[in-house]
C-alpha cells in the first residue's frame, strides 16, 4: 500500500525467540497501530502510538513491546514468540486530524508463524 | 466495552444477485462507522465513513446505510469481482486520544459468475 509498508512480509520463527516487525511510513501521520487478524476475532489492537515515543497498550498486548524512535517507524516485538501468536500483524496509520475521517490506512501485513 | 457483530459470516451470491450485509454496534456513543474491504493476502481498504443515523454513502455497487443500532453494506447488481471479505469498525469516546477503531470479525463475501 502506499505510504505504508511492512517487513517482512512473512516468517518463521521458533518457540522462545525475539522477533521484531517494522511498520514505515512516508505519510507523516500522528498516530499508528498495531493489529493481529486471526479467524473468528477479526482485528484486534495490540498497542498504538500517537507520537514519537508515546505508546500505549492495546486489547491484547500481553507478551508485546512496541517502540517508536521516529515519526515513521513504529516497531512490534515478541519478547519470547509463542505458538498463539501466530498470526497476521497489520500496522495502520492515521492522523485523524480535525478533519479526519478517523479512516485508517493500513499495511499489506506480516504473516508469523511460530514453530 | 464496545462491540461489534457482523452477520452472515459468509455469503454466497451469483453475480447480479443483490443482497445486505449486517453490522450491529454497541458503542456509549458512536463517534463514526467504518467500513472496509479486505482481499486475500492483503490489508482493508476503507471504503466509508458513517456518523449519523439515516445517514447514506454510495460508491459504485455498494450503499452504506446507519441506523442507531445496526448498519447496512447493500450490493447492487454484484459482479465477481466484489468478491472479498468486508469489516465493519466503530470508533466511540471510548477509542481514546488515539482513536482507536473496534473491528467485526466480517463478512466473507463470494459472488460467483
């Protein structure tokens, strides 16, 4: 999608080890989000960020850090990946201005899957 | 808590075959209604905003109707390539500083030719 990319785009990774996804971004929006997809739950918020080192926890964001050093970075970390996090990660951005839409514009995901 | 429910799980049509998916909300105070579609390996594209009840939003195929409880994503006439699944999102004051969007598992939606 443009303006937004994420990296990578799938991988595999064992029971117990860190594993670091990126979201960049071209657009300079304020906010961004990190989602997991995964069947029957549809998309649930994992953290958020509304500036350059402010972050919050989302619904589900045990066993998650994020960080964001820069306004078009924000970065998803499995501490010690397990099995249950398999899933699709989808980073969003928006900057839901006065005259936003609070529509988001949304990455083409990361596809993890835990061994 | 807000909560988001959409209905059919899935949906089979043949194309020309006009029909409505559901998305029922329960919010403190709706501060928008999204909807996306998303296609296969990839992210949702938003597709519209609703604020208002009787509010309406159209763009090719597909009309977006709110009522106080519950909007609509009608198709009109759909072709195969609609086919895709489509969510439903809320934002309420309970989103936050962030506005942070509520998701519905979706809709999958086939249209067959």
């Amino acid at each position: 999608d443009a303006g937004i990319t994420q990296s990578p785009r799938h991988k595999v990774t064992e029971t117990g080890t860190p594993v670091t996804l990126r979201c960049h971004q071209t657009e300079n929006h304020r906010y961004m989000y990190w989602y997991r997809q995964d069947p029957g739950h549809g998309l649930r918020l994992i953290h958020y960020s509304y500036g350059v080192k402010d972050t919050d926890k989302g619904e589900v964001s045990d066993g998650y850090s994020v960080s964001r050093s820069k306004t078009e970075d924000f970065l998803l970390t499995l501490e010690s990946a397990t099995s249950s996090q398999t899933s699709v990660y989808f980073c969003a951005i928006s900057d839901a201005g006065v005259a936003a839409n609070y529509g988001y514009t949304f990455g083409s995901g990361t596809r993890l899957t835990v061994v | 808590e807000d909560q988001v429910t959409q209905s059919p799980e899935a949906l089979r049509l043949q194309e020309g075959e006009s029909s409505s998916l559901n998305c029922s909300y329960t919010v403190s105070g709706l501060r928008g209604l999204f909807w996306y579609r998303q296609d296969p390996g990839k992210g949702p594209e938003f597709l519209f905003t609703l604020y208002s009840a009787g509010e309406e939003k159209e763009k090719e195929r597909l009309k977006a109707t709110l009522t106080k409880k519950e909007s609509f994503l009608h198709i009109t006439a759909p072709k195969p390539e609609d086919s895709a699944t489509y969510l439903c999102a809320v934002a309420s004051p309970n989103s936050g500083s962030a506005r942070q969007l509520t998701f519905g598992s979706g809709t999958q939606l086939t249209v067959l030719p």
